[in-house]
C-alpha cells in the first residue's frame, strides 16, 4: 500500500501538494490527491530545526530535523 499525505499551506515547493511514500522511496507532486483511505488529519508548524504536529491518529508530536524551514501546513493522510 502507498501512504498519501494531501497538503495545503505555505512552506512546500507549491501551496497545494501531496506526497506518496512506498516503502523506503517518497516523491511529492504538486497536485492535491485524496486518499482512497482517509486515516488522519493533521497540522504541521515547522519554525526553523523544530516541528509541531497535532493530528487525529497521534495527538501531539514535537520532532526535531538536522535543516531549518518554516512551514506552516493543514494535511490529510491516508492510503491508496
């Protein structure tokens, strides 16, 4: 199965985008692309090395990445 996580906001290379992950290969289009199996809805604030995530299936996530960004994204995660 291909994980889809549909994006909307500010931060990715296009304000609408998704991406799809198939065992250890991911690739994003920018296109916006529903799952065929809706699992989670979540939000992403990423300010520099830090990323705050608050979603359905997980609660609250605090993660830390080795690049900086700002983002700032509503998602949908799923399946095809």
């Amino acid at each position: 199965m291909k994980k889809v996580f549909a994006e909307i906001g500010f931060g990715n290379d296009t304000f609408l985008s998704t991406e799809f992950e198939e065992c250890e290969y991911e690739y994003r289009i920018a296109e916006f692309v529903l799952p065929n199996r809706i699992k989670e809805l979540y939000f992403r604030f990423w300010i520099l090395r830090r990323v705050f995530i608050l979603s359905t299936q997980y609660g609250f996530k605090l993660k830390k990445k080795d690049r900086n960004k700002l983002k700032l994204l509503f998602g949908i995660g799923g399946e095809t």
